[in-house]
C-alpha cells in the first residue's frame, strides 16, 4: 500500500499555543527538514506539486515538515 503523501499534524509548545502543520514522511527512517513560511504568509500559498517530492528529487529522503 502507498505511503500517504501527507499528513496533518498539531501540537501544543509548552506555553499553550497549537501549532499545525503538513509532515511529508520519507520512505525510511531518517534526517528530516522543517520549512517555514515567511512573516506575514502561511504554508498554503504553494501547492504540493511545487515541492517535488518525487524519487528523482535529492529531498525525497527526507522527512519534511512543513509549518
């Protein structure tokens, strides 16, 4: 079965605030990256096609949250 391409995600920091974001999990186990939106945007304005997650993409090893 293929692996979902995303999953939502939350959590609470330690002062209460929730934050949210999209995990990108790579294939296997391993390092991971956190991409961050600017001041005053969010993590919608670019679409999932725009990340290239594909095979052929060096990033695809990697386990992407995206905030």
């Amino acid at each position: 079965m293929a692996q979902p391409l995303r999953e939502d995600i939350e959590f609470k920091t330690l002062d209460g605030i929730t934050l949210r974001g999209w995990l990108y999990p790579a294939e296997k186990r391993g390092p991971g990256i956190i991409l961050s939106a600017g001041v005053r945007d969010n993590r919608c304005p670019i679409s999932e096609k725009d990340l290239d997650l594909s095979p052929t993409n060096p990033l695809h090893s990697l386990t992407c949250l995206r905030m």
